[in-house]
C-alpha cells in the first residue's frame, strides 16, 4: 500500500513539472487516509516583518552545504532558553550531522549583517526519547551550544516558559503569535527577513476533526479560520507565542499542518506546556 501510494505521489508531481509541489508535513497515519493534497511551498503566510530584534528569544538554525567552504543556509528556527540550550522540534534535528550545524541570535536579515548576531557551533542536541517521525508525537529537542550566547544585550534574551500549573492550551479563540524566515509565496523563497503572523488558537476537538483523530494530548492547534494565515516547513522548530519581546511566553514549537493556510487545515504545534518537566530534566 505504501509503495502505490508513494508512487501516486510521484505521478502527481510529474503532472506539475511548472509548479514546486511538496508533500504535506502529515503524520503517517494522514498520508496513509489519502486525505489530504499535494501543496505549493509556502511557509509565514500572511505575516509582516518585525522590527529588527524585536523578538531576542527568535534564533536561525542553519546548516551547512557539503563541502568545507560551503555557505550556511536557513532550516529551521528555535527559541533560546538560556544562554548555552536553544528549544526546538525533533524533526529539525533528527538525523543532523552537528559538525554542519550553527544557531544564530540577534538575526533579522539573513543576507545583512547588523553587528547584533552571535553565532555559535552545536555541541550536541537531543530530542525527546519517544519522539514518533511517523505521527510527529513528542516533536521536541534541545539544542546545546558550544559557544553560550550574551544575554545581557537587548537583542538576545531567553524565552519565558508557561508556568508550572498550566495544563492546558490557551483557549480556543485566543490570538497568539507565530514566527520566521519561512517563504510568503507560492514557489518562493525563504524570507531574507523575519516574519510573524497572529492567528486564533483553535480547540482540540475541531482540530482532531480536521486530521481524523491524528492530534494527541501533546499537541495544540492554531490557524486562520478561513485560512490565509500560518505557519509551514520553514518555520519548523520556531516560536507560537503570546505577548512579545522579553515578555513573551512561548506555548507551541511549529510542528505539523496540512499545507499552508489551508482554511480547514490549521497548524499543529508541540504543546510547550506538556513538556515542562522534560524540559527541566533534560537542560544541562
């Protein structure tokens, strides 16, 4: 069944030699309904730049090319949480050879440099023991730099964490915010500088409804409701947030999702909260 379907997905593709088609970034158990589309590459939908440094806590993960002198390249985004462990999604670093690997804070244009980056080699990463690739389950990783980063300037400066008694998502409804450098456009490329969106929190219920019962208690959901407005693969591991600057408190790692501002499809993200002892066991 999956070589008929993977070869059906191929037809498809070839069917679109003009168009950047890729596949959804869907649990197995998705892709196997054939309940779902494939989707032109889009990541921040409907978002506006940010004031340069204006969310310290936002980072670049990048990777580099194969050769030694080869450039760095956006991949993923991350949060900071404390000057030497970036938070992130296991699928952006599953695999991951580190010795091509960096982070980069104070980052706004990823083609300009402002003097306010710090970048740093990874020393290490590890990611959630019962992370599932083939249902995104425990979709969550830390990073460990080996050079820590200056937080003591404004335009680096940790995350806040949702608070010890929190049990459950924001309410549905509530606006919250989502970031990064993911592309705007059908077929375009990534954004030289860093976007963000604000889109409502949608329920638990409404949204297993959505991806036929793939969203689990370590999950949460958000999204426009008459799309337009999301997050994608180039945001992958970034920050869903409430409030902004210093202040924020990050809720949700950018995860999953049916396309990109696909109205019936929000975006699935690691809940934070559902995380938090694993967090603070797994800090160095």
């Amino acid at each position: 069944m999956k070589c008929i379907i993977l070869i059906s997905l191929l037809a498809c593709v070839a069917a679109f030699p003009n168009t950047r088609l890729t596949l959804p970034r869907l649990p197995l158990s998705v892709l196997m309904s054939g309940r779902f589309q494939l989707i032109p590459e889009e990541k921040i939908v409907g978002g506006t730049q940010v004031a340069p440094n204006s969310l310290p806590f936002q980072v670049s993960l990048q990777r580099r090319g194969l050769l030694a002198n080869s450039a760095y390249s956006h991949i993923c985004g991350g949060s900071i949480l404390d000057a030497s462990t970036i938070l992130n999604a296991a699928h952006c670093v599953d695999g991951a050879n580190i010795a091509r690997l960096r982070v980069v804070a104070g980052e706004h244009s990823l083609s300009q440099v402002s003097g306010n980056e710090q970048i740093s080699a990874v020393s290490s990463f590890t990611m959630n023991a019962n992370y599932n690739s083939a249902t995104y389950e425990n979709d969550i990783s830390l990073i460990f730099l080996t050079t820590p980063f200056d937080l003591s300037v404004a335009t680096a400066k940790p995350v806040n964490l949702p608070a010890p008694v929190t049990e459950f998502d924001p309410p549905a409804g509530t606006i919250i915010t989502v970031s990064g450098w993911g592309t705007t456009s059908e077929g375009g490329s990534i954004s030289d500088v860093l976007l963000s969106v604000d889109i409502p929190v949608i329920s638990d219920a409404d949204c297993n409804a959505a991806y036929g019962g793939s969203v689990t208690s370590s999950m949460m959901c958000a999204g426009g409701p008459n799309g337009g407005i999301d997050s994608c693969q180039g945001d992958s591991g970034g920050p869903l947030f409430t409030g902004t600057g210093a202040d924020a408190v990050q809720h949700g790692i950018v995860s999953w999702g049916q396309g990109c501002a696909q109205a019936a499809y929000p975006g699935v993200y690691t809940q934070v909260s559902y995380f938090l002892d694993w967090i603070a066991a797994n800090r160095l």
